[in-house]
C-alpha cells in the first residue's frame, strides 16, 4: 500500500504536516478532506531520499514552528493536569474541556477544542493528538498510545510530565549558562558599531587637522569607521543577510553536520552540550521502555528528539545493528559516541532485565554533571568575559589616541 505525505488545515486552523497509508490518491484525499482543508498530497517515493527534507522545506518548517509554538511548561502543566483529572475519575472529553476551557494560549486552546471534539466521536487520544504534530511530537503520541494499549494511561501521563518537566529544566539550565556570553557579546558588537558609526568619525577630523600620517592599525579602523558611518543601513543589510544565509547553511545537509560537530567541539559548552544529551538519551529511553515502548520503535522515537546531528545518526547505527542481532549495549558501545558510564549501566540493566530503572540512574548522573558545570561557569563565565570585553574596548582606544601620542612626541622633539 503506498505512503502519501500530505499537508492539510485542520478543524483548529493549525498546519498539519504528516504521512499516511491508502490504497490510492483517490483514497487519500477522501481521508484527508474529512478531517480538513487539503493543501498538498503527494506519494512518498521509495529509498533513503524519501525523507530528507529540503532547505526550503526546513525554512516553512521553522517559520510553521514559530506560528504554533507552544512552551514545554504549557505542556507540562496540561499533561499533569489531565494526569491528576483523568486519575480522579473524569472521562478525558470532560478533562480536556476543563483544561481547554482554562487554557489561556490562543493556540493551545484551540488545539484542546479541537482534540476533545475529535474525542467525543470515538477517536483515540494518541490518533487525536497526531493530528497536531506541532504541539505533540512523534514520542509524545507514543507513550500515549502505549498507555492506551496497556490500560495505564494515567501513570504513563504522570511519567511523562515528570519527563518533559526534566527536560525543561535541562534546556533552561543550558540556556542560562549560554545565554550570558551570547548576551555580552551582542553588547560588544553593538559598542563596536557605536564607536565605528559616531565616535571615530570624530577623531577623524581631529587626524585630519593634525596633518601627520596615521599609525596602521588606527588607519584600518578608520577606514572601517568611513565605511560604518557613510553606508550605515546598507551595511546593517549586508550584516543581516550574511547571518541570514549562515542560518541557511545550517539547513543544509552538510552544513548541519559541520555546525553540530563545531557545537560539540566548542571549549566547555561542548561537554556541556554533550552531557545534556546523554541525558536527553537515557532518559528519553528509559521512560519509553518502562512504557512498553519495544527497543527497535523506542530508537525511532529517541533519534526523533536528538537535537543533534552526530547523535541522531548515532542512534540510527545502533538501530541498524540491533537488526543485525547486537545487544543495545554492544551496539551502542560500537558506534563510539557513549561514554564507558552508559555503556557499563546499559549492559547492567540488560543482564539484570531493569533496562528502563538503570537508563533513569544514567540520565541522574548526567543530569548531576550538566548542573555541576553550570554552577562553575556561572562563577567563571562573568568575570572572564568582563575581563575580555575591556580589553577588546581598551586595545580599540588605544588605537584611536595612538595618532595623539605620536603627534605630541613630535611636537616635543621641536623643542615646542
């Protein structure tokens, strides 16, 4: 039966991009008009270029993300929210209702409407909830249909909100310890531009009245300065468009490679990086098996949410060697991007049959190492980069006064 991916507007005005089985176009656009607006219908062609996307397809992709963003804790407190009502008794139409009906993003809201309409004629929670990949991904639809499928859907929700509340907190932990010299080196570069932009063109006049030749470096500067001040908008143009086009590096294939690579490589905010996906790894395993999830679907699922490029084909290659009948810690230790740590715990956990608990203590060890990192760096980061933000401003004052200095040394040879 062919695969046809399809884009259609769904009951809730949100952009839905997904596959599907039918046995004909025919077939699927009936399917399709029935749960809303068709926009594109097209057959998935066979082999590996079947899902690779295209930088343009990246970019809709981005620019849709941005439109229906939801925050992580919004959907934290709505998965522990339908938790506890669902726990409590209330059938999951009326859970939904009350949590739409108190829901104060627009989106979201009408996400909820929506999934509790579909819900009321008899669709699942898992099938209502793929219809909106943008609110809940690949292994957020998992674990609800494991939950569905073993009759334990209430302690699977509560899991997974105590799982997405642990990656919140990882993501903002990094954030915080990125955010602070990312921040500073925006104040740099905007100082920079005010000095280039009002300030030396100035002290330009100044060399001019002098009449002596300008020292190399303060020669560059200005001339860096004339081009800054005279062509201000076509250079804060040129500017964006570099960025811009950087950006769209990165959607490429090999451009994604190379920067994922550089993140990892980069002096303590790669380790950084590294362990907060190690940690992502384990954890995001660990609650997937002790869901029911099997190895195979559950790689599939963590490959999904890797935010990394060298660590998603990392769990591809083990994906492919368990298929070739390896053990998930050989596997994994082959691949050689796991540290001895996971490894040792893996092939614990698969001797003991405690897989899921072993891969939970994994995540707790890493979780333990991202946080003592951070604790350092934010002790570390701030001095260092004041340290390093005037001596970039002071070598630039310095070479604005050297025509100064020199002047006044000439002016004293005269004898004046």
């Amino acid at each position: 039966m062919p695969t046809f991916n399809y884009v259609i507007k769904n009951a809730a005005g949100e952009r839905v991009e997904a596959q599907m089985k039918a046995a004909s176009m025919d077939a699927a656009i009936e399917n399709l008009r029935a749960q809303g607006t068709l926009i594109s219908l097209k057959e998935r062609k066979s082999g590996d270029t079947a899902n690779r996307k295209t930088v343009l397809d990246k970019i809709n992709l981005a620019v849709e993300g941005l439109k229906q963003h939801v925050g992580l804790r919004t959907l934290v407190f709505f998965t522990r929210q339908l938790s506890t009502m669902f726990s409590a008794g209330l059938t999951l139409e009326k859970a939904i209702s009350n949590l739409a009906a108190a829901e104060t993003n627009k989106k979201f809201k009408r996400t909820l409407d929506a999934i509790a309409g579909e819900i009321k004629r008899g669709v699942q929670l898992s099938d209502a909830m793929s219809h909106y990949p943008y609110h809940f991904d690949s292994l957020y639809v998992a674990l609800v249909k494991a939950g569905e499928v073993s009759g334990s859907l209430h302690s699977v929700l509560h899991d997974l909100a105590d799982y997405l509340e642990n990656l919140e907190d990882t993501r903002q932990k990094v954030k915080s310890a990125l955010y602070y010299p990312v921040i500073m080196m925006f104040i740099l570069a905007v100082a920079l531009l005010v000095l280039l932009w009002k300030i030396i063109p100035q002290f330009s006049d100044i060399y001019e009245s002098l009449g002596a030749g300008l020292p190399a470096p303060t020669l560059l500067l200005v001339t860096m300065s004339n081009v800054v001040s005279q062509n201000f908008l076509t250079t804060m143009f040129f500017a964006g468009l570099v960025l811009f086009f950087l950006w769209v590096l990165t959607l490429t294939d090999r451009g994604e490679l190379i920067w994922d690579q550089m993140k990892l490589k980069f002096p303590v905010f790669g380790n950084l990086i590294n362990l907060s996906l190690l940690n992502k790894y384990a954890k995001t395993l660990g609650i997937l098996f002790s869901s029911g999830v099997t190895v195979t679907e559950a790689l599939k699922l963590v490959r999904a949410v890797m935010e990394n490029r060298i660590m998603a084909e990392a769990v591809d290659d083990v994906g492919e060697m368990l298929k070739d009948g390896y053990s998930l810690s050989v596997a994994m230790d082959r691949v050689g991007v796991f540290p001895p740590i996971m490894l040792q715990l893996t092939q614990t956990g698969e001797e003991s049959g405690e897989l899921d608990g072993l891969l939970t203590k994994a995540s707790e060890f890493y979780q333990k190492q991202v946080d003592s990192i951070i604790e350092r760096l934010t002790s570390l980061i701030e001095p260092l980069i004041i340290v390093a933000v005037g001596l970039i401003i002071g070598a630039i004052v310095i070479v604005i006064y050297l025509p100064i200095f020199d002047f006044g040394q000439a002016v004293q040879s005269l004898g004046y």
